[in-house]
C-alpha cells in the first residue's frame, strides 16, 4: 500500500520526537511492503520564524493532499511570556483544526503492566484502565466570541454550539462504544450550562438509534473526581472542547508519565496524529525527550487511518518490550540506565525488522 503523509514536526522537543517515529513507521513498511511518501510541513513559531505565519496556506494544502498527518508539538517560552504577542504559535493550532476539519480529538488512556507502580495513583485504583476521551476541537469558548470592554477592565469568552456539532462528535462516541464495552459517558456542567443542556439533550434524543450502548450523564467536576478513584469504570467518555482539553491531561497521569500517551484528531478532510505532550522546550536538542508517545500515535495512524491493524499492534509490542526492558528516557529510567531518545527510537526499528520470536541484544 501507498501512505502518503504529511509530516509537521513543530517546535521544541518535535522535530526530535517525530524522527524517531519515522524511523519505526519506515521500519514496518519496510517490513510489510508498504511505500511512505513523506511531505514536511512548517507549523508553529518555526513556521511564524519562516513566513511569519503559524499555519501557512502552503502547509494547509500538504495536509489537505495527505491521506494522514503525523504531527509533533506547537509552542514556544517567547510567546509564552508575551501576552501581548500580535501572532502566536497556538493559533496554528487552532487554525489547522478549523480548516482541516478536525472535529474530534481521540485520547486513550491505558495502563503499562511494567509501569503500573510508576503512576502516582494506587494499583488498585488504575488496574484495568481502557477508556477513551473523546472531546470536541472545532467549537465551544476556543473559538466563540472573545474581547475586552470597559477600557479593558472586562474581558469575556463565549461558549457556543450547534447541534449538528454536537450530534456529530456524539455519533463517533457511540460508535467506538459500539466496538468497546458499549458504555457512553456524556460529561457536561448541564446544571449551571445553557450550551451544555444542547449537548445532554442532543445525546439523550441519540440513544434509540444505539440501544445496546449503556449512557450516563455526569457533570464534569464529578468526572474529574472519578478519573482518579476508579477509571476503569469509564469506557468511553465524550464532551466540549474545553471540558475534554482538562480531562485528558488529568487522565494523563493514570499512565505514569505524559511520555506515553497518543492520541488523534479525526477530521472531515484528514486525521492528525500526535502525542499529547507539548514542546517541552527546556529539553529541546538534548536527546532526552520520551518518543514513544509519539510512536505510538504513528501506531494510531497504521490503524485508524489505513486499516493496517497487524501493523499497529506490531508496534504497540515493540513499544510494551521497550518498557519491560527499560529502553526507555530518562523520565523513565528512575536509578538504570536511560537511553537517549534516538538510541530509543533506533532500538524499536531494530526490533520491529527482526524476524519473530527473535529478540535483538538492548543498545548500548
């Protein structure tokens, strides 16, 4: 088969972390027959460095040709410690997900067997944890209206949705329940939220056409809640925009490390993948910075968007032997040895073009 995919490596710790994907998906094609045609993309303050534009029309049109998009991280410490910056690395963000279409973002969160005692939650409590978030991209305060009043003493942001944008995330949400453990989790503020009581209704009007999926219905702050005492009773969490960008990073620290997790945005005209950390700039062209995230994603991205499903679980066990092995970085090396983040990404396509049942001597 013939992978054509855009490559948008960003900023920070990116364009490291996105190379040693590369390495393990030109390892499995290698492997299976594939052919990957690469296209690189500028995005973020390299792209506002370049052309003066976060998500320039020349990296819109590279993604909008791609069957897939494999992308890195956004952001930058001289923006951060701007306010008042005209032109910001995020908005690339927000502007690619606006026009690719990138309506639903994808978050799973499981647990490693060999790092179950990494995580800073009890064993007991994350045990058996396989839930996916799925929160909206493309609507809700990120893109409502926003301004300032009163000289400037008063600012305000605006949460608004459509019905249509709701029932579209929500049939994806029933959907992948569908192929689960057939559990929905609508997670909203509809005691308090007018936009909020459209999403609750909207999903409520959806359940006879999926009667064999279990709904709930849970404000957000008892969620939150729940995500640390007992995750392993959600199977599949749907919600807005804002509500889903904190849940998934809470639910992050189930796993032990931001390191480990990917995900993917499913979108009208492509699908992004990427991990879910962000640009780590502080160990940006250190070799330092945890790939597998990233790799994993590349996992996604075999599967989700190609169908290619023995390919992504390939990489899923090079990934787990990596870390029963302790190949791993040096946020997950504790007192052995940690590995650089190219000898990392250079282990998993050793093993990945090995024979089966061979087991390839660790770097050195």
């Amino acid at each position: 088969m013939e992978l054509n995919i855009a490559l948008l490596p960003g900023d920070g710790i990116g364009p490291e972390v996105v190379g040693q994907a590369v390495k393990v998906v030109d390892a499995v094609a290698e492997k299976f027959g594939h052919r990957v045609n690469w296209t690189f993309g500028l995005t973020g303050a390299a792209a506002i460095d370049a052309v003066g534009d976060p998500y320039p029309e020349s990296t819109h049109e590279i993604c909008l040709a791609a069957d897939a998009v494999l992308f890195g991280a956004i952001g930058h410490p001289r923006y951060d410690n701007d306010p008042k910056a005209p032109v910001r690395p995020e908005q690339g963000l927000l502007k690619m997900r606006k026009q690719l279409g990138l309506f639903a973002n994808v978050r799973p969160t499981f647990t490693f067997p060999s790092l179950i005692d990494n995580s800073p939650l009890k064993r007991e409590r994350i045990e058996g944890t396989d839930l996916i978030i799925l929160r909206e991209l493309t609507g809700g305060i990120y893109f409502g209206e926003r301004g300032r009043k009163d000289n400037g003493e008063t600012a305000f942001d605006t949460c608004t949705y459509t019905r249509d944008e709701v029932k579209r995330l929500a049939k994806l949400g029933f959907e992948m329940a569908m192929n689960r453990r057939k559990k929905l989790c609508c997670v909203d503020k509809a005691n308090v939220l007018e936009s909020s009581r459209l999403w609750r209704e909207t999903v409520q009007d959806m359940e006879k056409d999926f009667p064999e999926v279990e709904v709930s219905y849970e404000f957000v702050d008892a969620v939150a809640m729940r995500l640390v005492q007992w995750p392993s009773s959600y199977d599949v969490l749907i919600t807005e925009n804002l509500f889903g960008d904190i849940l998934t990073d809470e639910a992050s620290v189930i796993s032990g490390s931001m390191g480990l997790m990917p995900s993917a945005s499913i979108g009208v005209h492509t699908s992004l993948f990427e991990p879910i950390h962000g640009s780590y700039p502080q160990a940006a062209g250190k070799d330092i910075a945890n790939p597998l995230a990233t790799v994993l994603s590349a996992a996604m991205l075999f599967e989700d968007a190609f169908g290619l499903k023995e390919e992504a679980e390939l990489i899923r066990a090079v990934v787990n032997k990596s870390l029963a092995e302790g190949i791993v970085t040096e946020d997950l090396a504790a007192n052995n040895k940690a590995y650089k983040t190219s000898e990392v990404g250079d282990w998993l396509a050793a093993q990945v073009k090995l024979p089966e049942g061979i087991t390839a001597t660790p770097a050195q």
